[in-house]
C-alpha cells in the first residue's frame, strides 16, 4: 500500500510534462517479473514456517514488515538516486519479504473451501488481465483525464490504507469486520488497484527517464502485489467467514 507516497510525488512530477521516458515501462517490466518470482520464493517459504513451525510465523512476520517498510523507503530513495547496484539487492531482499508477510494470505485461501489453489491462480490471472487493460487505457489517456485518474485513485488508495490500517489494528484484538464489509473494503481495492494500474502506464513515463527503470519497476510491482491481494481476499470473504 505504499504506492500513495509514489503516486503523490509522481503527480507532481508529471504535471504538464511531455513524456520523458518512453521506454521506461518496458526497460521495468523485466525487473517487475523478477520481483515477483522472489515474492512468490518468500510465499513459499512462509508457507512453509506456517505448515511445520506455527508458532514461530507470528513473530516473524511482524518483524518482516517492520523490515519491509523500512526497506520500501530506503530502495525507493537509492533507486531514485540512480544506484541501481545497490537498489536491485535491497528491492530483492524486499521482494522476499513482501512474500512472506503474504503467505498468511496465501495460506487462509488455500484452506478456505471454494477458493484453494485455484482462488491463488485466479488473483493472478486477474493481475495479469488487468495488465492488459491498463496498458491499453493507460497508455491513450489524454493529460487531463490522466491527472484526473490520478488524483481519484491516490485519495482512494490512501482512504484504503487508512481502513484497512484499522482493520489490523483491530484485528490483533480479535476484533473482525462483518463479511458483508470485508466483501465491500475488498471489492473496493480491487477497483482502486485497476485503476492504479492503468495509473501507471500514463504517469511513469511522464515522471521517471529510460534509465530509472528500478523506481518505475517498484511502483508497478506494489501495483499488482496489492491487486493481488485485494483479489484473494474478496474471493475469500466471498467463499469463506460468516
């Protein structure tokens, strides 16, 4: 959920600029593929602590995000910079642990009935047919409906963050959301995170140059890891809790 700080310093980047990087996104998407492969290594290996040592995940994973956000911040400012050998491990090493705070997720849909592996191979093909679509709005958007989109979507994401932040909260009390709502806060990051990405394909190439495709990278990568995860957890609240 990151990427609101990402969409507010590209909106000011890209205000009334021409493109100035119009291969970017191409020269990124290597490095967005590569990213996820590590993540779903880091899933896997979530998975594995969940299945053979429970007790243990807990701990681990809140110290994981707390290590996530720091590194978010850290390899988002040295890819910004240019230091592309020493942003690619950090973005790696955030990549895995991205992973194994998402096994959790992972884990609760394959145990729920009516989602499974498949439920898994549905959020991702999502991912990817959202990929198509937005490479052909995003790209054909005109300045003014393109900033306008990018407005909407950051104040929707960052309301998102905000909901689902109190959600956590909450939820480490044992405090849980109604079905009905956890249906509604999911469908909802589903449509922003659409959107997000067909963010993308227009503001990228107007904010960072051929060369910085690690930053433009990051931005698309948080895009799909977090439609991913709002599309897991609509098909589980979906199929699943009461």
């Amino acid at each position: 959920m990151s990427n609101t700080s990402n969409f507010r310093d590209a909106m000011r980047q890209a205000r009334n600029q021409a493109l100035v990087g119009p291969n970017v996104i191409a020269n990124a998407l290597p490095y967005v593929g590569g990213g996820l492969v590590i993540t779903a290594l880091g899933t896997y290996g979530g998975l594995g602590v969940i299945r053979n040592n429970p007790g243990l995940f807990f701990p681990t994973f809140i110290g994981a995000l707390i290590v996530e956000l720091i590194l978010f911040f850290v390899a988002r400012n040295v890819a910004e910079k240019g230091n592309n050998s020493l942003a690619l491990p950090l973005l790696a090493t955030y990549s895995l642990l991205s992973g194994y705070t998402l096994s959790g997720l992972v884990f609760m849909a394959l145990k729920t009935e009516g989602v499974g592996i498949q439920g898994v191979g549905i959020a991702a093909l999502g991912c990817g047919v959202a990929f198509i679509f937005a490479r052909k709005v995003g790209s054909n958007l005109s300045d003014a409906d393109g900033m306008a989109l990018t407005k909407t979507v950051s104040l929707g994401i960052f309301a998102l963050l905000i909901v689902c932040l109190t959600q956590f909260l909450f939820a480490l009390f044992g405090v849980y959301v109604p079905n009905w709502l956890e249906i509604g806060i999911s469908g909802l990051g589903v449509f922003l995170f659409v959107g997000a990405s067909v963010v993308d394909f227009y503001i990228l190439p107007r904010t960072y140059r051929d060369e910085q495709y690690l930053p433009a990278a990051l931005s698309m990568y948080l895009t799909y890891i977090n439609l991913f995860i709002f599309i897991l957890r609509l098909l589980i609240a979906i199929s699943g809790r009461d």
